[in-house]
C-alpha cells in the first residue's frame, strides 16, 4: 500500500551555470525506481511506501555526487498515512 507521497526540490551546487542536467539526471532516477511520480516546476512528488521513497531521495543524493557536484540542497516535504494515500485522491478535486 502506497502510504506517502514525498514532494522533493533538489539544488546541486556546482560550478556549472545550467543545472537543469543535473535536475534531470535526479528525475531519472526516479523514473528508474518504478515509483509512481509527477514532475512539476518547482519540485517532484513521488507515491509509495515511505521507506523506499527515502531510499530514492538518497539515490538521487549519490547520483549527483557521481557527478562531481560541489554540494547538494534537498527540499523535501512528506505526508504520510496509514490508511493509504495516493496524488490523484488528493488532487482530484482539482482535476
């Protein structure tokens, strides 16, 4: 059962001007994880278990670290529920 969604805005400090390929290069390795996500502007939200939700953030951490980024900020926002809780159910009335 799905019981979080993370909302994550990652900011790799680096020498380079554009950090739009390494942004990429964090959202790839989301979609590599299978988890349920949505890129938006300004941060992506990912659906799943809590656990391996984590475990993404700290994969996308090593990625930038693997390419050579100086630091890394990570703006991260959790709700978590123990009944289940999905972006779709808590958008739809949006939609």
């Amino acid at each position: 059962m799905n019981d979080a969604l993370v909302s994550i805005q990652i900011i790799p400090k680096t020498k380079d001007q554009d950090v739009i390929p390494y942004v990429d290069a964090a959202i790839e390795v989301i979609a590599q994880s299978g988890v349920a996500y949505e890129v938006h502007p300004l941060e992506t939200t990912m659906e799943g278990d809590l656990s391996t939700l984590l475990q993404v953030i700290e994969r996308m951490h090593a990625k930038m670290n693997e390419l050579g980024v100086d630091s890394i900020i990570s703006q991260v926002k959790i709700y978590q529920n123990a009944n289940g809780v999905s972006m779709n159910k808590l958008t739809e009335k949006y939609r």
